[in-house]
C-alpha cells in the first residue's frame, strides 16, 4: 500500500508539533516548566483515545498499587519503561521502526501524528499495512486503524494480519462471539496457549504435536536410569503458570536424548498451590529432582543454586515456558564442545530476538503450518552443526559448559538479581575472558512466553541494560553489528525453503497471480482448493510489493515466509532452479497486473524451462488493452475505438506498465495466449469480445461457480402505496462500479424528494457524500455473511450500476441466489447473464449513467407499478 501525500503532509505536521514538544522537554530544567510538559503531554495522550486506563493498570500492579493516576505514570514512567499503553502498542518493537530523534518523545503520540501516515506498524500482532490494504473504508475514513480494530473492527471478524484470520477464530470459537471479545486479545492471552488454530486449515491437513494425551501423560515417560551418571543439569525454575510448567517438563521426560542428564525443578515459592502440589507428586514418582524455597527469591538467585547443586556437571537453564524436542539435549552439547572455548549456546525459537525465526528479532506467536516438533527436525537436517558466534546468549534456553562457568563465575545476582541481563552480563564476561558463545542454528526450541502485556518488564529491562552499558560500553554496538550482518540469515531461508519444498505432492500446480484481491484473488482460491480436492499441489508466484520486476514464492497453507528473498521474473535458470524441487507440472496464470510489461513472456519462459504446461485464466482485459478494464477517464465504459484512439489514450491518460502502442501491446500477448495450453475465460460475453482481437484462438467458458437457480425463489416486488422503493448496492463502490451514477441518483431522489431509498451494502471510495445524499451504508462485510446481511436490508431491487464491461460479477450471484429483481447497464457479463435468465429487473443503455433524472424516473416507475 503506498503512502499517499496528503498522509506525508499530515506526517509532516507531527513532526513540527513532535519537535516543538521535545524542544519543550529540553528547556523544562524548572518543576514549573517540568509540570507545563507533562500537562500537555497527558493533553495530547488523551486526544489519542488510544490511551486504555483499565488495562494499564489491570496489566501494570505496581501502578494500580501507587498513589499515582495512570495516565500521569505512563506520560511520566510508563513510556520509557516500554510500558505497553494498551493492547497491541508495544513501544520497544515500534520505536525500532521508527526513525529519527523524535521517536523519544512518546511512542504513542509519535505513532498517532506520524507513524501511521507512514505505515508503521505498532506491534508484531497488527499489521497495519495489511489492515489498511485490506480494508478500504478504514483507510478512507478518519478513525485511527489500531483503535478501529480494537472497537469495531475486530467483533466484525476483520483480520489483523495475514497470519490470524479473525472471521475464522469467531466461527471456530462461538463462546468468544458470543462474549463480544476481541478475538486476536482471546488468542494471546489464552487461545495461544491452548494451541487453537488461526486460520482455516483442513482436518486432515493439521499437523499436531502432540497425540492424543492419555489419563495419566506422565506414565510413559522413562525414569532416569541410575547407572548413567548425569553429565549435564537440565535446571527449570518455576513459580507460576501452571499448565505451561507441566508441557514443559513433559516435553523434557519425553525428549529422545543420549546425552546423560538430571531434570531439577526448583519450585520458588510459587504462589500457586496447584503447581506445588503437582511437582511433589511427580518428583515422588522420580521423574526429577525438586527443591523448594519457603520464600521467592528471583530468578537469578535460583538458577544459581541450581548451578552450583554439581560442580562437575554443564547446565541448560531452562524457562519453565518452553517446550523442547527430539534430541535437542545432544544437538545443544555437540555445539558446546565444536570448539575448545565455548561458553554458552542458544536455539533458534519463535521468540529470542536475535535467535528468532521465522521473524528475525521479534515473537511469532502464530502456529506454523508445521508442528513445532517438526519444525526442530527440519532445523536438524538443513541446518545440521550450524553454529554462529554471537555477543550474548538468550536466557530462555542456555546450554552452559562447567569449564566456563568455573572460569567466569556465575550469574551476578547483586546487579540483576531481580532478573533480566544477567545472562548478558554472563556472556559479555566471557567473552572476555577468552570465551565464545554460539547460536545453534540445528535446534529448535518453543518459547511461548508470556502473552504481549509486559507490567514492569519494561522497567526492569531498561534497568538491566543501563547496567550493561555501564560495564560492557561497545555492547550495544557488538549487538547492533550482529544484527545488521545478521549471520543467521542463510539458516532461516534453508528453513523457509524446506518448509515450502515440504509442501509438494507427486504433481504441483504455480498459480501465478497480483496481490490486489478481488475477484480474481476470491477464484484463485477456488481453484486452489478444486486442485488441492484432486490431489494435486498448489504453489503461487506474486510479484513482490516493492519491485515488480521480482516475485516471491508462496503456498496456501505458509503464512510466514519471512526470510526467502524475492527473485528476478528475468532471471528464468535461478528461478525454475528455485522451482524444480517442487515438482511444477503447470503453471497457471490468473493475471499479471502489478508486474512488468514483460512478464507474460517471461512466464512463458519458465514454463519452457521447467517443461511444464502454460495455462491462463483470464479475470480483465489486460491481454488487449494495458488500462485492463476498458473504461475511460470518467470510468465509463471505452467503446473500443481503433488502434490510433487507443494509442492516443495510453499517451494521454497513461498505464501502470509505461505502454503507448497498442499494437505492439497485442502482439506480445498474442504470442503468449498462441503458447497456452488452454485459455479460460468466465463468460461467453468475454470470450466474444476477446475473439475480436484473437480470432484464432480457442476461448473456453468457465464460470467461477457453478450456480443453480432452480431452487432460488423469484421475489415479486409488492409496496404499499406509501412506502419507498428500496434499492440496494452491493460491494466495493468506485468509480468503475458506478460511484458517481449512484451519487447523483441520490442527489436527485433527495431533492424532489422521490419514493426512493437507496442503500450500499459494502463501502465506496467516499462515503460521506453518500451518507450526505441519504444513502444508508452497512459497511465492509465478508462474504460468507452476505447473504443474511442482504436479505436483512430486504431490498425490493438490486441496481449493480457498474459502468465498464465486467467479466462475470459474483455481486450478481448473490443477488440470483436472493431471487431479488435486478437493474443494470446492458454491458458486459453482466447483461449477458441477465439476458440469459430473463431475470425480472431491467437493463438500460449506458447512456443513462450520465442521466440520474432519467434513471429515477425509471426506478419511481416501477416502484409505482409495483405498489398497484
């Protein structure tokens, strides 16, 4: 979605109030001045509405158990804690999308003037780009698109991102419906850790983890065998959540290791009865050793005394929030023992900033179209005694050698006893001392931490790093270098391509498609899972958003392809190289818009050369005319004039593919369509019209559904004599589907004040001069709601005013399978259709879309004829 200018305009103004209000902050030396900032600074929070004070405290107890309102902590505190301020903002992964020196000021009023005019993105769970892309009227509208989800958006099924299909979590979870909850909040504060699905997957396509857990999960678990003698501590304190520290351990027990080891379970005071109870009773069974403490005393100090229970063993400090697998154990020693100094080892996982994958240096709390068993596995093989040096180790997996640890000391309890940077500190020590810790790239382990709400953590974190920097002065530097040569880059594309390569059956099909959505996305889909039914592969090729000469690879089911780089259209041997493991035996293509003029010859190309068939699947009117939908300045349909006409228009009116001859346009399509092994169109009123151009080719009819109307029932149109006609549109209303007939028709009806009443089921490209003119909108609405939202309106006709040539219209199906009379230009699929039922309805002559007066006065006689 590119940035408009009006929006960098707005940006603009954000960073003259932002700059005004940090300058306001520098001068502020006196408690007068200090008081006037926060003031104004509390007075803009507010403007935002995005500031949620329940939940700040409710997430925040050292807040709800001050004296202070939590507004005033956050605008003093709270923001540079990286206190969240509501659900979704997390100001630690904005403020590192956000540029410039003004981003200090406050993350959330930065976002609010500026951030999101220019897409950033508030946190890993809300895509705004994404959002805004995928829902028009939030972006055409003034509400800010983070506190619409939340509101509205969210309760009506929108989705937040690719990856959390939110009309799926409702249907799949109705209690969550029900409850008016927030689906995308259910999910991380429990559906996550319930592993409940967030988009569609088919039964048989779900792949598990875990098998059906028996009565007892704990009786099939090996006990440690005595004649082994540990040579490693596996040390897991606990204090709290229940559910997870159970998964946890389990995991351990049931984990497939050759590497001699003792599970200690140090229960620090937890302050939940269950738990304690549950570890006495497991550890009675000998399933590990358990010590107790009568009173907390910190993470740090904990795994010190696990640390120093055997001085002659290596440790794994493990958060009690994980889960492990395979033999993960004996993958972590081998890495610690690659080399003579090695002093600590980290796993990849889905949430260890540096560590991280498949969203390098951010939590992915989705569910992958693999198990997480699976997924380490795969990072076993592609990526086997692959290790990198890095300047820290990540405290949620921490393989330990005893030689370092005797060397180094352990963890500085004084400094960071409350927890967070002591494993920093750890390997920042030894590093020098002559030490190395490494990233074991072959081993993955689940971190599912905490759901997205931090409380103090910020604080402590903050305060742990101001110590750091202190001590290790060219740390921040040493991680920043890391980051930017980022040498774990190779590792998480091995494992993007694995998973993806993973995917192919015997025979696979590449759908070729734009990005744009529509109709043509909504087919696709319907292919994909027609070819999917026949046992077939599915795979799809898009070109990338930034660079239309570049495609990425894709496939239905992998959402989080984050690492595989996109590849040149141009470059046919890299690509059908990148190809061939997946078996491509066709490609099919669904439209080529929003990539180059030279695509259509280049995807010929590729299937030459991976010896697959070309197919093409025609949605527009791109393979004649470059402008794709045959209209003109005004969105009206063109007529089709001669070559000269059309060359003159692409001249004068442009094109997104820099076309000015026609001819030559053609000539390259020609080529190609003569290559196809079969050329599909919707409708026989396309393949009329395209047989003009291309007489020699063979057009077959294939409507995107199969549609029997045998069963759905005519409704006559019966009014009381003082009653309106109500006449509804449907979809996503611009300029080509008749924004400006429609608004002047209401325009009209308003003003002599007919027996009209128009509604828009959907949204347009400006709502409020509708509204202005009396038509009432429902809103966006998902297809599978449609029908039920229609019939609620109770149309007595449905008008589809569309003004070029559409293909085929599934507006117009619903309103056929409603049985509701409809109105329309005669042109098009559109009309063909109609024609072809004798629907009850009628089709008027283009020329009435520039007479509202004309067209009211034929709605008003019917409605009258109607009413006798």
């Amino acid at each position: 979605m590119r940035i408009l200018l009006k929006h960098r305009l707005k940006a603009r103004r954000g960073e003259l109030l932002l700059a005004s209000l940090w300058l306001l902050r520098v001068l502020a030396i006196t408690h007068p001045l200090r008081q006037r900032y926060r003031g104004l600074l509390i007075h803009l929070i507010k403007r935002t509405e995005l500031f949620d004070r329940t939940w700040y405290i409710d997430s925040n107890p050292d807040v709800a158990a001050s004296s202070l309102p939590p507004l005033r902590h956050y605008a003093a505190y709270g923001d540079q804690e990286n206190r969240w301020p509501m659900p979704l903002f997390d100001p630690g992964y904005y403020r590192t999308r956000a540029r410039g020196r003004l981003h200090r000021v406050n993350a959330l009023l930065h976002y609010f003037y500026i951030g999101r005019y220019r897409l950033i993105s508030p946190s890993p769970w809300f895509d705004l780009r994404y959002y805004l892309r995928h829902n028009k009227d939030v972006a055409r509208s003034r509400i800010e698109p983070l506190r619409h989800y939340l509101q509205w958006g969210g309760l009506e099924g929108r989705s937040p991102n690719p990856q959390f299909d939110g009309a799926y979590y409702l249907r799949a979870n109705p209690e969550v419906r029900e409850a008016r909850l927030n689906p995308l909040l259910h999910y991380l504060q429990w559906g996550r850790f319930s592993e409940r699905p967030t988009r569609d997957l088919s039964i048989a396509e779900i792949v598990e983890d875990r098998n059906d857990t028996p009565e007892d999960p704990w009786s099939s678990l090996a006990l440690p065998q005595p004649c082994q003698t540990p040579c490693v501590d596996v040390i897991v304190p606990v204090y709290k959540d229940y559910e997870l520290t159970r998964r946890c351990l389990r995991s351990v027990l049931a984990a497939n290791n050759t590497t001699p080891y003792a599970l200690i379970v140090i229960d620090d005071a937890s302050p939940e009865p269950e738990l304690s109870i549950e570890l006495e009773q497991l550890a009675e069974r000998g399933l590990f050793e358990l010590r107790r403490h009568v009173d907390n005393r910190g993470f740090v100090a904990t795994v010190n005394e696990g640390m120093a229970l055997h001085p002659e063993r290596d440790v794994v400090l493990l958060n009690s929030d994980t889960e492990v697998y395979g033999n993960w154990l004996d993958r972590l020693r081998d890495a610690a023992y690659c080399r003579p100094r090695v002093a600590s080892v980290t796993p990849l996982s889905n949430n260890a900033t540096i560590c991280s994958y498949p969203r390098f240096l951010h939590d992915t709390p989705y569910p992958l179209e693999i198990g997480y068993a699976q997924l380490d596995a795969l990072a076993a093989q592609v990526n086997a005694r692959e290790v990198h040096e890095a300047p820290t180790g990540v405290g949620f997996c921490l393989y330990l050698r005893r030689d370092a640890l005797s060397a180094v000391g352990v963890f500085d309890v004084e400094t960071f006893g409350r927890g967070y940077g002591e494993e920093n500190d750890f390997c920042q020590r030894a590093i020098r001392a002559g030490w190395v810790n490494l990233i074991a790239a072959d081993t993955f382990v689940r971190h599912i931490g905490s759901a997205s709400f931090q409380g103090e953590k910020g604080r402590l974190l903050n305060e742990a790093m101001r110590h750091i920097s202190r001590r290790y002065p060219n740390y921040r530097d040493e991680v920043d270098s890391f980051i930017r040569r980022d040498p774990l880059a190779q590792a998480r594309q091995r494992l993007d391509q694995e998973r993806l390569a993973d995917q192919a059956r015997d025979e696979n099909v590449l759908i070729v498609c734009h990005n744009r959505g529509g109709g043509a996305e909504r087919h696709v889909q319907e292919d994909t899972r027609a070819l999917q039914a026949r046992g077939l592969g599915v795979f799809y090729l898009r070109p990338d958003r930034t660079r239309p000469s570049h495609v990425r690879l894709a496939h239905p089911r992998c959402r989080q392809l984050l690492n595989a780089p996109s590849l040149a259209l141009a470059d046919t041997d890299a690509l059908a190289e990148r190809l061939r493991p997946l078996r491509i035996r066709c490609i099919h293509s669904h439209g080529l818009i929003d990539f180059t003029a030279e695509a259509p010859r280049q995807i010929l190309a590729l299937a030459r050369a991976l010896e697959a068939s070309l197919e093409v699947d025609i949605h527009d009117y791109k393979v004649i005319c470059p402008r794709l939908n045959l209209a003109d300045r005004r969105g009206r349909y063109c007529g089709e004039p001669s070559p000269e006409h059309c060359d003159l228009c692409l001249q004068t009116e442009g094109n997104d593919f820099s076309v000015n001859r026609i001819q030559t346009w053609r000539a390259l399509h020609h080529q190609v369509l003569q290559a196809a092994a079969r050329i599909w169109v919707p409708d026989e009123d396309v393949a009329e019209r395209l047989g003009r151009y291309y007489p020699d080719l063979n057009f077959e009819i294939l409507p995107h559904e199969q549609l029997d109307l045998s069963q759905a029932p005519v409704r006559a149109t019966r009014l009381e004599q003082n009653k309106p006609l109500r006449i509804v549109v449907i979809g996503a209303i611009g300029k080509l589907k008749g924004y400006d007939v429609l608004l002047a028709c209401a325009r009209d009806a308003r003003q002599r004040r007919l027996p009209l009443e128009y509604h828009l089921l959907g949204y347009s490209i400006k709502d409020e001069p509708l509204v202005q003119a009396g038509v009432r909108i429902t809103g966006r609405y998902l297809d599978q709601e449609a029908e039920v939202k229609l019939e609620a309106i109770e149309p007595h006709v449905v008008w589809l005013p569309y003004t070029w040539p559409e293909t085929y219209s599934y507006t117009l199906s619903l309103a056929l399978r409603g049985g509701y009379p409809v109105f329309a230009f005669e042109l098009g699929a559109i009309a063909r259709r109609l024609r072809a039922i004798a629907h009850p309805g009628a089709l008027w002559p283009l020329d009435l879309a520039g007479q509202s007066q004309t067209i009211n006065d034929q709605f008003v006689a019917y409605r009258n004829k109607a009413a006798e």
